[in-house]
C-alpha cells in the first residue's frame, strides 16, 4: 500500500552546530510523528522526538507556527517536511 505524505511546512533556517532547523509549518505537527524530509539534495525520514517555540518545549505545533525542530541530518533552507498519514 502506497504511503500517503502531507506537506505540514518548510525549512527557513538551519543551525548546523546544534542539528535544529526551523520549520514555518502550514499544517499541525506533533511529537511522535513521523515526518520526511525533502530538498534537491536532502532526503530522510524522522520521528519528532522534540520541537520547540522560542526555547521552550512544546507536545503540538499549529499552522502558521514557525517552531524549532532537532534534525537527524543536514537540511537546507526551502526543503520541505511532510508528515507521513
């Protein structure tokens, strides 16, 4: 059965020392969810396992949030992240 992915944001930012991108988001996010990652030269597959809103941990991002996101690899700014239903 073919997966279905949401696009939920972009990348606007990333932090290469600490590994945390900043995602605009256009749809909710959660921690637990499984997301991908995907640019021209980015591609991969995360959990959540913490996002953050102006330093502080949140369980649940809404559209329009522009949260910070630890990142298992390196992503680029205009990369998007789908959430995998």
């Amino acid at each position: 059965m073919e997966e279905e992915k949401k696009l939920v944001g972009k990348i606007t930012h990333y932090y290469g020392k600490i590994g945390v991108a900043v995602v605009e988001l256009e749809d909710e996010l959660s921690v637990g969810d499984e997301i991908s990652i995907e640019g021209k030269t980015t591609n991969f597959r995360q959990k959540v396992e913490s996002m953050q809103i102006e330093h502080k941990n949140i369980e649940k991002a809404n559209p329009g949030d522009s949260i910070g996101l630890k990142v298992v690899e390196k992503v680029r700014e205009g990369d998007k992240v789908y959430k995998i239903v």
